[in-house]
C-alpha cells in the first residue's frame, strides 16, 4: 500500500479525508500518530488550520472546533462518527471502528468526545506549556 496522500485541497472525494487542526498540539500528535501507519485504504490528510485548506473562515472555525472526516462518497462526519471512520481505516485501531458500529456505542463516544472538547483548552494549555519548556532546554 502507498504512502497515505496529503490533501491540499478541501473537495477531493475520492478518499477518506481526515480534517484536522494542525494549530492544535494534540491534534498534532495523534495525527502524526495516525499518518505513521499505513493505512487499509487511501486516505488524505487535509490540516484545517492551513490557509491552503481553501475554506471560508467560518467553515475553517467550524472544522478545527470538532474533529471532521469526510467519506469517499462526500458524507462528512464530525466528533466520534469521524474517529469510528478514521479508526476502520486504520490497521490496529479496525476492531474499535467495529466496536464503535455497534448499536448505541457511537452516541457513547460522542458523549465522551464532547467531554474531552470542553478539556481541549486546557489541555492544549498545558502540551504547548511543556512543548515550550522542552525547545528551551534543547
């Protein structure tokens, strides 16, 4: 399988497109983690908080805010639908994608994802805190 693609452009859908905010240090992280797998079909990486994303600047809002993945048949999917799609793409992280299929377990998630939304800020606080603190000694 090839390298995963790395969308540029906000309308190709032909492939599992992940969304995601590049501005955020977690997001960072946990996609550079995803991007180091090979994944089980195609899929383009688009950073959100990229000028070249090409968005209006209330939909560029809108995607950084939640965690989007749009379908190869052009459905986008936001928050733990999003991440149950990404994860069924992903070798090792398949069988959570089939957990989170199963009847009421996304609703679940979705409950635990707006938890950890209501976090973020201050989580992201602290990785760009310790981020900080670590390119000061280096």
């Amino acid at each position: 399988m090839s390298e995963p693609q790395r969308a540029t452009q906000a309308d190709n859908c032909d492939v599992l497109t992940v969304m995601f905010d590049g501005a955020c240090p977690l997001c960072r992280r946990e996609i550079g983690m995803y991007q180091s797998l090979t994944p089980l079909e195609t899929v383009a990486w688009l950073d959100v908080s990229e000028t070249t994303a090409n968005m209006t600047p209330a939909d560029q809002a809108s995607y950084m805010a939640r965690f989007h993945v749009r379908q190869n048949d052009g459905i986008v999917l936001s928050g733990a639908a999003a991440f149950v799609a990404l994860w069924l793409a992903m070798p090792g992280w398949r069988w959570l994608g089939r957990i989170g299929r199963l009847p009421g377990v996304t609703p679940m998630l979705e409950l635990l994802y707006r938890g950890f939304l209501k976090l973020r800020p201050y989580l992201q606080r602290w990785v760009r805190a310790a981020e900080d603190v670590h390119a000061s000694r280096h």
